[in-house]
C-alpha cells in the first residue's frame, strides 16, 4: 500500500503530489530549472533585476541558483509555510541583500509569482505525461503563489501605510512650517465664502490689512486705492466666470498708509456651476514693489515669490537664447546647481520624447500671443529618471509690445502622481485577486466533500458482489432479497454517474489547457452526431444558424453544449414534439445586464430555445448551482452537476451563461462569450 505524505498549509493548502515533482527537478535539472527562472525574468522585464545589473553573468546565476535551491527544497520538504514565512519576515524587516523593501513594487511581487509558475509548467512536461497528475500539481502550485502573493501583498501594504503614516506626520508639520513660513515671509493665507461674505484667515492676513475682525467685501473695497478698485474687481469677476483663477495686484490704504498687496486665489464651484468659495494668499509686497519700479529697467522678474512657494524659477532671454535658472532648477533636472549654461535647445533634450513637440509649440504660441498656459510635462534627467512637471509662466515685452522674454516657475509633482496611481492599481489588482480566492475556495469545498476520498474502488467491489451473489443465489434468494440487489443496482449506476460528473467538473477548473480558434457549427455537428438515439426517440426537430469562430478549449466546448442540448431533450414535453432552435447574434457589452461584461468589448450570443417542460424564472439561479435539482431523481435521472459544468466552462471561457424559462412553454439558454479575449484579434 502507497502511503503519501501530505502536508496541510494555512489556507487550506494541501501539498500531495508537489513535493515529488520538485525533487525531481532539484535532483536532475537545478541548473536548467535556474536558467529559465532568469530567462523568464528577463522576458517579463522583472524591476528587481536592476539591482543586480553589477554582477558577473556566473555571480548572478549563482545567486539565483542558491535561490532556486531553496524554493525547491522548501516544496520538497513540504516546509512551505516557513519558507513564505521567512521570505515575509525578511521583507519586512529589511533584510533582503541588494535593495530596500521601499524598493519592492507590486509588480515585482506580481511578476515574481509569473516566473516561478511558467518555469515549474516547464518541467512539469519532463516529469509526466499524466494529465491528471499535472493539474493536480499546477493546482497546488496555483495554491501556493495565491498564498505566497497574499503574504507579500499583506507586507507590501503593510510598509505603504508606514510610509503614508509618515506622510502624515511630514504634512502636519509642514503646515505648522507653513504658519511660521508666513510671519517670516510676510504671507497669509484666507477662506472666503462668497455666499456669507464670511472670511477666515490666518494672523499674517490681519497683520497685512491691520484688521482686527472679519470685515465685508464692500468695506474692503473702500479702503482700495480708487484707480485699483475696478482692476481688483474685474479681477475677481473673471475668477467668477472663467478659470477660477485669482491673481491680483494693487495698493491697499489703512491708517493713512498706502501698502502694495499681492494677492492670489482660487474660486470654488458648487455642483450647479456657482461660486460657493475663494481660498488664497495675500502678501505685503511694499518694500520688494518699490525695489522691483527701481529695478524695472535692468531686471525683470515673476510675480512668483520664492520666500513662499519654495519652486523653482526660470527665465528665457529669446534674443540670447540665455536660460537662467534658479538652483532649485537645477536639482529637479538632476544637476548640480548653476553647473552648466541652459538653452532652449538644451532644456528641450530633457523633455519626454511624446511631450517635446506639444511644448515646443505652445513657447511659440506664446511668443506669438503673448498668452500663456499652465502646463504639466514628463522630464528625462540627468541621471536617466522620469519626473512629473508642473509649470506656468508669463511673456515679457519691451516698449514696442515685442516679446523678449519668458519667465515662470516649476514644481516637480512625481510623487504625488505616481502614489495615486500606484494606490489604485494595488486597489484594482487585490480586489481582483480576491474575488478570485473566494471563487476558487468556494468551488474547492464543494468538490472536496465529494471526491476527498476514492470512490470507485469500492464501488466496483460492491456492485461485483452485488452481481456475485444474483449469478450464484439468483433463483434461490427470497423476493425482498432480489428487490434489495435491484436498489443497489441502481444506487451504484447513479452513483458512478455522479463520480463521473463530479470529475467533469473538477477539469474545467484546471487552468492549463490551450485556447485555440473553434468554428461552433462544427462542434455542433459532433455532439449532435452523438445525440442521434434521443433526436430520434424525440422525433426532434433542430434548426441550428450560422455559428462564429471564437477562442476556446475545444473539448470544454463539445461538453457545453453537449450538457445543454441532453438537458433539452431530457425536460422534453411528452405530448409533443421537441423543437430546438440555436442562434447566433453578435451583441455590445453596454447591452448585457445579467453579469458585468468587460467594459467596450462586443460578446458572441449564442441562443438555445426548446419546447420542452420549462422553469420557473425565479430558480433561474438556482439551476447552475451544484447538486441542484428541480424535479425528483425518480422523475428525471441525473445528479445536478450539468449545468454548474456549463456555468464553469463559460466563466473559464472569459464569458457566463443566463437562462430563461416558462413552464410548460421551454426555456432559453444565453452564452455569452467575448469576441476580444485570449489573444482573438
């Protein structure tokens, strides 16, 4: 008797027949195993293999040999879970040689789990031809990257909430930065709900306009310098019904002193397009305006402040072609400051190829318009990284309204931009994965509470028994005794029916087969090439229209429609003829409402109608569970496991599978698969 170790992880995880085939590969093939783990790794461009690009060829196939070594022992050992456990623990803790765990990106994990899943398929194919025996293993090895992937992404989540955990700290503190910044900076900051005529605003406001409370727009207005009054208010009105945008300059009167105010804003909308509220920065510019009138023939500078924005700033000399730029330039490009000469041809090599010409050409516009526009870019730097860019800037003019400069400033917004793309992949991807982990789990059980043990074998001994005792006692056993061996008879027949069923279904969860172009009129005719016993006890009648090709399993297919079709000819109305019509019909996903289509993909609908005993449409559900059954074994033979086959081999196939019935009238089965799926052009 062969006993099999069995070892159960977490989860549920069982590990029968891995641990076998992974010392086969440890024993034979480790290093061809490891070549194509690098391979592989190339192919799916793995970001963590940038952190070895300073090794030798044999250093890095040794390191990855050593890896493969103990990945293999682990299965062969089945000491799987402390092998995961370690492998987190270590992530966590920050002990992997060569990179930070800050440097893991969900994609390595996901990639990671790629690899390792097409190199172990690889071998599977030296190590059998069994194909029972090789989706049993590619089912373990499914098992295993689902817990694995699950571990990594708990610690991968776990040192993002670190990180926007210190984020948090580091916004507290820059706001506290930000009150200090403003009394050292002469800056301060209001809200201004333009509905109340209500105002908040920090103490730097009311040190500006030595106020003492909140006070109306029109008492502001009032202590305007007359010749400002309208230029403030065209201003805010323009805010009102345009951009939003408030950016405003003039010279404010209180206790008899006149100060130079520069003010900027941006207006908020409700959701009926109205103004609700200004929010924006007022600054005492008196003393620099009176320095800038000094300076304003020999230089000219932006309405940007760097005391309060902390941006970098820049100039373009269009008749020099003399780009200055502020230190803090320089170090967003990746430069030392002030280290070399820009020009605009030197600052356009530092733009992302697909942004160049579209900036390229709004500097012109500019130029030609003396308009400019805000502005969001993608820049190359020095040292080879991608950056996110955001800009404004302005158009200066000589006394003859010719334009000889352009000046502006730049933030670099990359991390704000990819932590918000980075957190809704991760979002997408684990929800994703888990409403995968309950589907599978879900399935697992109901199979498993079937087929946990071997039900043929003493199946088989039972009915040779059974018929040993008939051949030998037949005409001597009492009646009762006769009609017991009928009932077991007939309980062992259903129940190989069952057995066979079950392990129907179980291979249309097996995810290794290939997907190929199938004509459906073909299948078609095969199956109804087997069915000729009941369409002919049926007197059937099939009128069958032009079917597509579409990308599927072929064998899964014959047994689709092989299930529906005996299903139609089993609930068939006695009294009258069966009738079945299959149709075809090309449909858009915006009109599919039973199950949430792939968003812009068009579906094959393929129709099945009968005559025959119908449903009620409130088991319409119910009907593709397992082991669900409307009628009486008695009544109708089968198990209930046919159209859950169905429901499995149409979700496998990318697509699903609705049903409609009237009863005493027939019913109508709606497959729906997606004309764009698995690689069909």
């Amino acid at each position: 008797m062969l006993v099999v170790n069995k070892v159960i992880l977490e989860n549920e995880v069982i590990l029968e027949h891995f641990p076998a085939f992974a010392k086969f590969i440890l024993d034979n093939h480790l290093e061809e195993f490891t070549s194509f783990q690098i391979q592989y790794s190339r192919e799916e461009n793995l970001p963590l293999l940038k952190f070895f690009q300073g090794f030798t060829e044999e250093e890095f196939f040794e390191r990855a040999m050593d890896s493969s070594r103990i990945l293999l022992e682990a299965f062969a050992q089945n000491s799987l879970r402390k092998y995961i456990n370690d492998s987190s623990q270590n992530y966590r803790e920050n002990l992997i040689p060569l990179f930070q765990k800050d440097d893991v990106l969900a994609e390595d994990i996901t990639l990671v789990s790629l690899v390792r899943r097409k190199t172990f398929r690889k071998f599977l194919y030296y190590y059998t031809s069994d194909i029972l025996v090789f989706g049993n293993i590619m089912e373990e090895l499914d098992r295993f990257v689902a817990l694995s992937e699950m571990s990594s992404f708990n610690v991968f989540i776990k040192i993002q909430e670190e990180k926007t955990s210190q984020m948090n700290r580091e916004l507290r503190q820059k706001n506290e930065d930000l009150l200090e910044a403003e009394e050292i900076g002469g800056v301060g900051s209001f809200l201004w709900d333009l509905r109340t005529q209500e105002s908040t605003f920090t103490p730097m406001v009311k040190k500006v306009f030595d106020l003492t409370e909140s006070v109306p727009f029109s008492r502001f207005l009032e202590n305007l310098n007359q010749k400002d009054r309208k230029k403030v208010t065209e201003a805010i009105r323009k805010a009102y019904n345009t951009d939003g945008l408030y950016d405003c300059e003039f010279s404010y009167i209180s206790n008899g002193q006149e100060k130079r105010v520069w003010s900027k804003g941006k207006v908020q909308f409700d959701k009926d397009g109205c103004p609700e509220k200004m929010k924006g920065t007022v600054m005492d510019i008196s003393k620099s305006y009176l320095l800038l009138q000094q300076l304003k023939e020999s230089e000219a500078t932006n309405k940007q402040i760097q005391a309060i924005t902390h941006l970098g700033n820049w100039s373009w000399d269009i008749n020099a072609d003399h780009v200055f730029w502020s230190d803090e330039m320089y170090r967003i490009y990746g430069l030392v400051p002030q280290s070399e000469k820009i020009t605009l041809e030197r600052f356009l090599s530092f733009i992302h190829p697909e942004d160049k010409e579209q900036r390229l050409q709004k500097i012109q516009k500019a130029i030609e318009t003396g308009i400019t526009e805000d502005y969001v870019i993608r820049v190359l730097t020095q040292d080879g990284k991608l950056k996110i860019l955001r800009g404004k800037g302005d158009v200066r003019f000589d006394a003859n309204q010719k334009p000889i400069q352009l000046i502006g400033s730049c933030q670099d917004i990359t991390k704000e931009h990819n932590l918000i793309n980075e957190i809704q992949q991760k979002e997408n991807h684990l929800a994703k994965k888990n409403a995968e982990l309950e589907i599978i789990n879900h399935e697992l059980n109901s199979f498993n509470q079937v087929t946990s043990h071997d039900l043929k074998e003493p199946l088989r001994k039972i009915e040779i028994f059974a018929n040993r005792i008939e051949e030998k006692n037949g005409t001597q056993l009492p009646e009762d005794t006769i009609e017991y061996l009928s009932k077991i008879k007939s309980s062992i027949s259903r129940m190989k029916c069952l057995i066979e069923d079950l392990l129907n279904f179980s291979q249309t969860t097996v995810a290794f087969h290939d997907f190929e172009s199938v004509n459906v009129n073909l299948i078609l005719d095969e199956v109804l090439s087997e069915l000729v016993v009941p369409i002919e006890e049926k007197n059937a009648k099939i009128s069958i229209g032009k079917m597509p090709e579409i990308w599927g399993i072929s064998f899964q297919l014959k047994q689709l429609f092989s299930n529906l079709l005996s299903n139609a000819f089993k609930y068939s109305n006695k009294n009258t003829n069966t009738e079945i019509e299959i149709s075809y019909q090309l449909t858009e996903s915006e009109q599919i409402t039973f199950f949430d289509p792939m968003a812009g993909y068009s579906y094959h609908q393929i129709t099945i109608r009968d005559n025959g005993i119908g449903f009620d449409q409130q088991f319409a559900d119910k009907i593709f569970g397992m082991f669900q059954r409307l009628h009486a074994k008695e009544e109708y033979s089968g198990n209930g496991i046919g159209l859950a086959i169905c429901k499995k081999i149409m979700q496998g196939h990318g697509g699903d599978i609705y049903a409609e019935g009237i009863p005493g009238e027939g019913a109508s089965f709606f497959l729906y698969f997606p004309k764009n799926s698995f690689g069909e052009s």
